[in-house]
C-alpha cells in the first residue's frame, strides 16, 4: 500500500520576492528569482525522500517553474509524470496508479 503526504514546497526561507518589490525590483525578476529558491528547496526535499525511498510528485507548477524544473535535472530525476499542472490532477494520476490515497 501507497501512502500520500501532501506539503507545499516554496521558497520563503530563501527569498522574499515582495519585498524585494516593494524596495523597487522588477517583479519578474523577483519572480524567478522566488521560483529558483522553490526549485533548490525541491531539490533539497527529492534528495532527502529518495534516501528514504519515498516518492516526490509535485502540483501546480506553472510554465518557467516548469523550465526551471527541467533545467535543474529535477524533471529527468523525478519523471515527468511527477509533475502536474493542479493538485487535482496530481491526486487523479496517483489514484489510478495506486487506487486509493
């Protein structure tokens, strides 16, 4: 049997993005910069997981964190059926494979 635990994977301890704003930097660049710190905590989480031979499946990617994603090697690591564009669909994919959460 399969277990689930869901979590959110961001990037606050690394980069706050509107602040960085509010002091005047352009907000796509504070942006990406805030995806860049959520792919490093990713990677971070997937290192630790797989040591432990738990499975990581990620939701709500979006377009550029998708890239970054992709970019990192943590796409080709994982396996992009890993990766979904909604919770929904992440928990939809990891029903029909396992049956249940």
């Amino acid at each position: 049997m399969a277990n689930l635990g869901i979590g959110i994977i961001g990037a606050g301890n690394i980069w706050r993005g509107g602040a960085a704003v509010a002091r005047g930097m352009d907000r796509a660049s504070a942006d990406y910069m805030g995806m860049l710190g959520t792919v490093i905590n990713a990677l971070a989480l997937q290192d630790a997981l797989e040591r432990i031979g738990v499975d990581l499946w990620i939701a709500r990617a979006n377009g550029p964190l998708r890239q970054l994603l992709t970019a990192t090697g943590l796409t080709k690591r994982l396996g992009a059926e890993h990766i979904y564009p909604s919770v929904r669909a992440a928990v939809t994919a990891y029903r029909a494979q396992f049956g249940t959460l």
